[in-house]
C-alpha cells in the first residue's frame, strides 16, 4: 500500500491529516506561521540558512509523523519511495473564511521537498519523493494542455588554461539545433549572471546543505 496523507477540512473549518493509521487534528496556528515563513524566506531568491531549512524539514516531517510515527512505519512498510500528498479536498474548498482559505491554498505551496527526519532530507538521503494532488481526476475537468517545457540556457565557459574556451555562438547553434523539434520554449542569457537569471524568473537550484 503505497503512503497516503489526506488534508481534509472539517465542518467548522479546521485541518485534519488522514492515513491509513488513522485521523488526527493540525494546529492551524502552526500551519499558519510556517506558511507565512516560508512565504517571506524560502520562496525569497536571497534566502540560503541551511540551518534555517533544516527546521523547515523537520516540522513538516512531525507534521506527517506525528507521535504516533505514520511517516516512519509508512517509510519502513513500503519499498516504492513517494509520499502522496493529497491536497484536494484543501486546494478546491469553497467559502472559506480569509485565514482558512490562505492555509488551504498555502499546504499545496509548502516545500515538500524539504522533509527531514532528524538525520538528513529525505529527498538527498534516501531518494523518497513526496507528490502532490490538487485536482479531481474525473470527467467534470477540462483536460489539460501539455504545454512545452521552458528552458533559459546560460554558456559558460571553463577558466583551466589547459581547457580551450567555449565557443559560445556554435555551442548556441548546436543546443537550437539539437532542441528544434522538441517541445520546448529555449531562451539564451549571454549574461554570464546567475542574478540575471533570476531576473529572467528562471529557478535556480538551492542547497539544501
């Protein structure tokens, strides 16, 4: 049985994380704050405490753990190494007040990614991905477009003296050429700047140590 977690809303608007192991109650104080921390540090382009994403990791895995230990017995019992986050009851409520709806949209955009155990991140550690549900897989839904994958490519060439220099405009002509019929939207910075980048609303990989 592959690891389950349902965030569901109750009648009087509060959260609830279902498993298979059972239902308990989230403080919505707690979902709260680490939303509006991570709004304000992780999703922030100049944001880089290890320390600091750390913590982030581990109260999300204590969310799904729990004292009962859900995540640590699901991690034990199951071989295929996801975690199915499912958002949907949260991602599609309807008239909820202004706080509740910002906590229902915002577990959808929390960093996943980042759960820790205690001893490392998860996703680096031992390769479990969390995934996330947020639509009805039914009829009543439009289907949706396959849209191309947009890349911005940057070139940079090698400092080593040994190395002979990149040849910047062949190198361009051989990505576009290789790329022509892939469905693929390519942008080229020639900038050489990982700000730039940022700028142009690329996602710049982080470190999580």
């Amino acid at each position: 049985m592959p690891i389950l977690f349902t965030f569901a809303l109750s009648q009087n608007q509060t959260f609830e994380l279902r498993s298979h192991y059972g239902n308990r109650k989230l403080d919505t104080s707690a979902l709260e704050r680490l939303i509006n921390l991570c709004e304000q540090k992780y999703y922030n382009q100049d944001f880089d405490d290890s320390i600091q994403l750390k913590n982030i990791g581990r109260e999300l895995y204590q969310w799904l753990d729990g004292k009962e230990g859900w995540l640590r017995r699901g991690l034990e019992e199951n071989s295929d190494n996801k975690i199915y986050l499912d958002l949907i009851q949260t991602s599609e409520a309807q008239a909820l007040n202004p706080q509740t709806q910002k906590i229902a949209l915002g577990l959808a955009h929390l960093p996943w990614e980042l759960l820790h155990d205690g001893s490392g991140f998860l996703l680096s550690e031992s390769s479990v991905l969390p995934v996330r549900s947020l639509q009805q897989r039914n009829n009543n839904f439009p289907t949706i477009q396959n849209r191309p994958l947009r890349l911005i490519f940057m070139a940079t060439s090698p400092e080593h003296p040994d190395v002979a220099p990149l040849g910047f405009e062949q190198e361009e002509k051989n990505i576009l050429a290789a790329t022509k019929d892939q469905p693929l939207s390519l942008v080229v910075e020639e900038s050489g700047s990982v700000e730039e980048l940022g700028n142009l609303g690329a996602i710049v990989p982080r470190r999580l140590f």
